[in-house]
C-alpha cells in the first residue's frame, strides 16, 4: 500500500443537466458566491466574483480523514451566457492538494437549459494514495454532487 506524499492521480469527469430554467438563469447561479455555498459539497464559505476569481474554504472527507481545503477558482475562456472554463486549486496541508478544470457549456432546449461538463481533477499527495480506495469515486461524486445541488437550488426558486 502507498503512502506516497507525492503521489498523483488524474480522475476524469462529465455529465449533462436538464435545468427547467432559463439559461440567463443557470448562468447568473453559477457565478453567485451565494449559490455557489450552497452547492458546493462541503462548502464553509466561499467570496469573490467571476471578474477577480474566489476563493474558498471546503471540508471533505477522505477514507478515515476530515480535511479543510483553502482553495482558488477562476473563470476563463468566457463565451458570455453559454461556456466558461473554471480552473480551481485547494490545498488541505498533510493531506495534499486538488486542482481542477471544468468545461461548462449552456445549451437552450426545450423546457429549459441543458448544463454539460467535462474536466478532470488532479489530486496529489496522501489523498490519492492508496490510502484512500475510492478517490476517484470522490472525486467524481464531487462534481455529480454540486451540479445536482446547483440544479435542485435554481429550479426550486423558479418554481
């Protein structure tokens, strides 16, 4: 079993929304600190703007570990209304670092707004280890978990 600190893994993730709200609607949700607390898996705060980035403060559980992460994000690659690209990177000391990037795309369809993601999340150090068997897992269930949350939040309050 590894117990590497400077251990690496790449996990991959993607997966499409159907947002029975407005694209304006899902875009502005995306970008709001407010929303985006309330979306983000273990958020403990976050602030910022899509024009100078956020910053943010998560705990997540790793295998037998409780972990915070100081993290940073920032949108790029901005096709107003309907693609951006979020790069982000959170460190959680001992127990190693995070950095992602996620492709989002808006789409108008009937009924409302398909929301679509591709990225991939680096995690290093005693996280990706062997340690912790199902870290891709997490990972994954990380994006699925948020995007599912932004999707229940906006389409509650346009109910």
């Amino acid at each position: 079993m590894s117990t590497d600190p400077h251990s690496e893994i790449t996990i991959a993730f993607s997966g499409v929304h159907l947002i029975n709200a407005d694209r304006m609607v899902v875009w502005h949700a995306l970008q709001d600190p407010a929303a985006l607390r309330r979306c983000l898996p273990g958020c403990d705060d976050i602030s910022g703007s899509p024009e100078t980035g956020y910053e943010a403060r998560l705990t997540q559980r790793f295998g037998p570990m409780t972990v915070s992460f100081a993290g940073q994000a920032k949108i790029e690659e901005v096709t107003k209304h309907s693609v951006y690209a979020i790069r982000s990177t959170g460190y959680g000391g001992l127990a190693g670092y995070a950095q992602s990037i996620a492709n989002i795309t808006l789409t108008d369809v009937e009924g409302g707004t398909e929301l679509s993601y591709r990225g991939r999340t680096l995690l290093g150090g005693f996280q990706s280890s062997e340690t912790v068997p199902h870290a891709k897992d997490l990972a994954r269930n990380f994006a699925d978990q948020f995007f599912e949350a932004l999707q229940n939040t906006i389409e509650m309050q346009t109910a």
